[in-house]
C-alpha cells in the first residue's frame, strides 16, 4: 500500500501559441505535431500541488519550447488554472471549474495514475487573432514515479473541452 503522505499531485501545462500565420500548411502541420506529453524528470518530493509549464509557439516553429521550473501552487492559484483537488482516503478528486462558476468532477485517480484535459481560447489582437491550446496533465503518486507513469500507462481519463474557433 502506498504512504498517502508521499503522495504528490503534479500539474503539467502545455501551452501551445500561434496566430493565422500557423492555421494552415505547412506550419499548421508543426503546430498539430507538438506532443501532448512532455517527459519529467527530477521532481522535487514536497506536499501541495506542483506546476511546470511548456510553452511552444509559432516564434520558434514550435521547436525548443520554454521550460518552467516546478512550483507550488496554493489552492488560489489552482482555482486560477480552474481546478479543485480532494485528497479522499489514498485517491484524487479532480473537480474543474466551469465559467459559470460551477465545479465539474473529471476523475478519480489512484496512486500513480493521471488524467489529461484538453482546452483551447482565441484572443484578439491588433490585426490578427492568437490562439492557445492548454493540454493539463494531473498526475497523482510518488514523484519519482510520474517520468515513466507520463510515457508508459495511457491517461485514465481524457477531457477534450477544444471549441471550433474559426
């Protein structure tokens, strides 16, 4: 059985970036090959929540993105990303917040095992629109356990919220 207090939740956020110039061939190509998964290593073993962020954009061709170093985040800055985490007796409740301020559960997930959820937005601006992919994937168990739990074991659930934004 697994010692709940060495469980970690660990959120990773894939952020890809473009704008009309990436909507079609040949950089939307390189835009959709931008992998949904990116691979872990060295996460520190501290309780809370922890935060890396991968921002790919078209700037670079969407090559060599931009690594964060893992944060904490407290349970203000989850709500900000739009999620809510229940530890109840060894499992994760992943609850998501709608934008009409109610919570929706997305899973239950066991020791060493995660959820990915899918989102996307356009925002406006000068003389064009840019638009964002966020994948989210949640991982719950022991940190040095999520590099190979990420690239071996499918998600035990996928949430796909992308709206059609033409």
């Amino acid at each position: 059985m697994f010692n709940v207090s060495a469980m970690n939740t660990i959120i990773q956020h894939i952020e890809t970036y473009w704008t009309k110039k990436s909507r079609g061939h040949p950089k939307a190509t390189l835009r959709n090959a931008v992998p949904e998964v990116f691979p872990i290593e060295n996460v520190p073993e501290t309780q809370g929540v922890l935060l890396i962020e991968v921002k790919h954009s078209e700037c670079s061709n969407f090559h060599n993105p931009s690594v964060s170093r893992f944060r904490a985040i407290n349970e203000n800055q989850q709500r900000q990303l739009g999620f809510e985490f229940e530890e109840l007796g060894g499992e994760l409740l992943v609850s998501m917040w709608s934008s009409s301020g109610y919570l929706k559960r997305v899973g239950i997930l066991k020791a060493n095992s995660w959820l990915k959820i899918i989102t996307n937005e356009r925002t406006s601006l000068e003389y064009t629109w840019a638009y964002y992919k966020h994948v989210y994937n949640i991982y719950y168990g022991n940190a040095c356990n999520i590099g190979n739990v990420l690239t071996s074991q499918q998600p035990n659930t996928v949430l796909n919220l992308e709206n059609n934004l033409w």
